[in-house]
C-alpha cells in the first residue's frame, strides 16, 4: 500500500525525489562537469528501481530462509541443498522475481507452494511499475531539454544586454546624449544565437527618428558563449556564416578550390591524366606544365601539395570582405 505524507504526497513519488536530489547535490558537491550531472536524472532512475529490485528479491530471502532446505523440493542431482541456507533462499528469491522458473528448487510445503507465486507477481508488476514510470518520465525530460533551449537564450540575451549596458556607461562618460539600447529579437542559428538591438527610446515609442540604422546584430556562440557582432549587410545575406564556420569554429568550408578538385578527378576518371592536366592549367593558367602535372598527380594520390593549392586557393577564392566578416569582440569564456 502506498502511503501518503500529510500533504497527500505518495511517499514512493517522495523516495524518488530524494534520491535523485541526493545524487545532483553529490554531482554539484565534487563539481561534476556539466554532462556529469546531466546523468542525474537517468541514474536517479536506475537507482530507484535497482533499490526496489533489492528490496524485493531480500525481502523474499528473508521469508524463505528459515525453511531452507526443508520446506523445498531439490532436482535430482542439484548441489543446490549443499550451498548455504542464505544462498539457496536469494537465489530462490531472485529466480522467481525475475519469473524465470527453472525449477531446480521448488517449494513442498503448501502454504508455500500459494506464496511463492505471488513473488512472481510482484517481479512483473515491477517491470510494469518500471516501464510506465519511464513513458511517464520521458515526456518531462523532454521539457525539460526545451528548458535548456530557453536557458541558453536567456543567456545569450544577457550577454548582450550586458555589453550594451557596457557600452551606453563608456558613451554616458564621454557624452550627455547617450542613448540606451535594448535586444529587441533573438533568432536560433545552428551554430549562434543572432540577438538583434535598438534604441530603448523606439522601442517604448515606436517612433522612427529614434530608431537606429546600420546597427548589426550580435552573435553569441552556442557552444562556447564566444560574442561576435556582424553588419547589417552581411547579416541580411547570410555572408557571416562562411566566415564563423572557417575562422571562427574551425569547420571545413567549401570553396572553388573543392569544386576545382571535383571536376579534375571526373576529368581523370573519363579521359585520362593529361586531360585532367590541362584542365587545370586552362582553369589555373599561373601554373606551370610541371607544376600543372606535380598537382594532378598528387590529387589522385589523396591530397594536392599545400603550396599548389595555395596558389589555386589564391587564384579562385576571393578574399572575404572586411564588410562582411566576422568581428569577434570576446572570445570563448
């Protein structure tokens, strides 16, 4: 039966929520990293559910042990009646919650023989108990992920308002005219949160003198908190992002130089190396015939000499405008 507190609370909804605050305060105590006491909550889980596993299989034990061996039946050739009385009773226990049934020690004695079977009941109420109460706790844990999702905006929002608090003091100090500013839209982006701004006077007026032109948004990466800030241009076209990937987070970007290798190695594969060679050297007339014939030669090996494709990487990929990159204003934490 399960008992409630005098606030109606279920006292097993209680354990649950003590051993689970039990572990997070553990993992904040010895400053677990942040994927550490992410595990809290699923080890809290497997903890419960491992302490009723125990406390039924002993329970029984418990139960069987002072009329072990007498009041069972052993199989023929059993070392079963040989063990330990304490032994042979938890492995009895544990045969029949897991309803196994295999039949090397059975009860003889009646009273037995109707009780033993209602361990068995139990051990499958307790998978049922634990497989509902993980369908009940998934959808939580769900919420609780788009939880994190706000947090993390929340974040990156104060980050920003942080700085822009910083910078209307700076301004305040050199000026009488400062202007506050205030974040006034937030868009998710794979790789950063895009945190737009303007005026606090137009945003509590709406009036357009007050409004601010040319204002780029500011960038919070998503992994490291890292602030960036793009202009306006580079924002409404999206240029910023190849930047980010590349300078910013290190990702491999696609360039003209890839395209280039591309079409050398159909060209190869189709029509020979030397074709793949003037290929090249119509795409890339700076190069040399030995030089032409070196890059080739080692692109179909598996990757083309680093000063070769420097020059092809100088010749095809234009460099990004300052307009449009990527101004880091703090780096990672």
């Amino acid at each position: 039966m399960i008992r409630a507190n005098e606030r109606g609370v279920p006292a097993s909804a209680l354990s649950r929520a003590a051993h689970g605050t039990a572990l997070w305060r553990l993992a904040r105590r010895f400053r677990a990293p942040g994927r550490v006491v992410g595990l809290v909550g699923p080890l809290a889980m497997v903890t419960v559910v491992s302490m009723w596993a125990v406390t039924v299989v002993l329970g029984w034990a418990i139960v069987y042990w002072p009329h072990m061996p007498g009041a069972f039946a052993f199989s023929p050739g059993s070392q079963a009646a040989q063990q330990p009385a304490l032994l042979d009773s938890v492995y009895l226990s544990l045969v029949t919650v897991a309803t196994l049934g295999l039949g090397d020690i059975a009860p003889d004695e009646g009273w037995l023989r109707l009780v033993s079977p209602l361990e068995a009941l139990i051990g499958f109420a307790l998978l049922t108990a634990t497989v509902s109460w993980v369908l009940e706790i998934y959808p939580a844990l769900t919420r609780r992920r788009d939880d994190a999702r706000v947090i993390e905006r929340e974040a990156a929002v104060r980050t920003v308002e942080e700085r822009l608090e910083r910078e209307y003091q700076q301004w305040r100090a050199v000026s009488a005219e400062a202007v506050r500013m205030a974040v006034v839209r937030v868009k998710e982006h794979e790789l950063v949160w895009i945190v737009s701004w303007q005026s606090e006077d137009f945003v509590r007026t709406r009036n357009s003198k007050y409004a601010l032109v040319g204002n780029g948004p500011y960038l919070v990466d998503r992994v490291d908190g890292g602030l960036h800030q793009i202009g306006v241009v580079s924002a409404v076209t999206g240029e910023w992002e190849a930047d980010y990937r590349a300078r910013i987070r290190g990702l491999p970007v696609r360039t003209a130089v890839d395209d280039l290798h591309d079409v050398l190695r159909g060209v190869a594969a189709t029509r020979g190396r030397m074709h793949a060679v003037r290929t090249l050297r119509q795409r890339l007339p700076v190069l040399p015939p030995a030089e032409a014939l070196e890059y080739v030669g080692a692109l179909l090996e598996g990757d083309a000499p680093a000063h070769l494709v420097a020059v092809a990487t100088k010749e095809l990929v234009a460099p990004l405008n300052p307009v449009l990159a990527v101004k880091t204003i703090r780096a990672e934490r």
